[in-house]
C-alpha cells in the first residue's frame, strides 16, 4: 500500500469532519478543540502530520491558530469534559509508542477532555492495544489485518516458497527484525516516510542493501 500525500489529506479531512461536534466554524463547534502533534520530541512523524491536517482542514489562517498547539501548552488549556484534544500523527503499527506516550500524556490532561488519536492507518493489533491500554479514542482510515502480513498464513497473495524468498532477502536487509518492527510483516509506504513496521526490503540502507523508499 503506497499512500500518497493527497491520500493522507483527504484520510485527514475525511476522519476529522465526521467527529461529532466539530465544525470549520467556531461558533458551530461543541466546546473547546485542540490539534496538537503526537510526538514525544522534536521532530518526529507527528509534528510532519500536524502540518498536513492544519492543511488538509483549511485552517491555515492566523485565526485558527489557537486549535493547533505544542505538546507543552495542554496543561495551561484547562481542557474539560466538553472539550476536545486531537493528537495527530500518520501511522500506529503495534500501539507500543502510543502507550508509553499516553502515561505522559494523561498527566496533561486532568479535566479528562474527549482524546482522540488520528492516524491515517493503523495496524489491527495497535488498535487493540491501545483502546485497551489508554484513554485514546482512535482513528484511522486505512486498518491493516492480520492478512496484511505477508507472512501469515492468512496472506494469500504469496506461496509458501515466495514468502521462504522474501524473508531470506529481507534477513539481509535487517538481520534483526526481518519481519518488520514487531514481526508485522506490512508492506506500507507514506508519501513522507515508511513505517518501520514494513519489511525491512522496503526501507533499510546500507552497505548490503538499499531499498526503494529509505527511513532517513
């Protein structure tokens, strides 16, 4: 799956403009909304994202600029239960980031605002996790099953001998996680960078192997 950065745009509005209560104009919304960027420092994929939804929403004006704010802000926010916070970021493959950063997070938050987690895909087991570990309503609008692992038995789209080929290649590529970080075996690609929950054929670059779409 390649999402371009149009996908993402349209993933974005697509997702937002269904939350009840969210409207462009101010005076139509319920309560308080805040954008804020899912990233634990300096830019990581979440302040990239932060950036793509503020354009994807049209809210690029001067005026809108009290809706998108720094992880570091929430607290002086007063967010209640009426409000809203949106952490933005592009991809959760198992939920393991999204957890460690929740415990965090949650501090920032003590009104308990509605939270909500947008990503434009999610992996099915990260979507689990984290409705079950966090306070994060998530949403998403590409989920990736357990056939979306090339590696399963439930992914039909390669033999047992393609997929025997495939792992030796991506062993070469990634000698430690072959599969993908956390055995996800995907094969996903964003327009800005590629999970490293895909297989690592897709992404490593080095000496022994270079591939199409480079994490850094």
């Amino acid at each position: 799956m390649f999402l371009k950065a149009e996908d993402m745009e349209e993933a974005l509005r697509g997702i937002v403009g269904q939350l009840p209560g969210w409207h462009r104009k101010q005076t139509q919304r319920q309560g308080k909304w805040r954008f804020v960027a899912f990233s634990t420092s300096a830019g990581e994929s979440g302040d990239t994202m932060l950036h793509k939804c503020r354009t994807a929403l049209g809210l690029t004006g001067r005026h809108c600029n009290e809706l998108f704010i720094h992880k570091s802000d929430l607290l002086r926010e007063r967010l209640e239960l009426h409000d809203s916070v949106i952490f933005v970021d592009d991809f959760a493959g198992t939920g393991q980031q999204a957890c460690d950063a929740w415990r965090e997070l949650a501090e920032l938050l003590p009104g308990n605002p509605k939270a909500f987690l947008l990503v434009v895909a999610a992996g099915e087991r990260a979507l689990t996790r984290i409705r079950g570990e966090t306070g994060l309503r998530v949403l998403t609008a590409h989920v990736l099953r357990a056939d979306d692992d090339i590696f399963s038995d439930k992914c039909r789209h390669f033999t047992s001998d393609e997929k025997d080929q495939l792992i030796a290649y991506c062993r070469k590529a990634d000698r430690k996680s072959p599969r993908g970080f956390g055995d996800s075996g995907f094969v996903i690609v964003l327009a800005h960078k590629t999970p490293n929950n895909s297989i690592p054929i897709l992404h490593a670059n080095h000496d022994r192997w270079r591939g199409l779409f480079p994490r850094h």
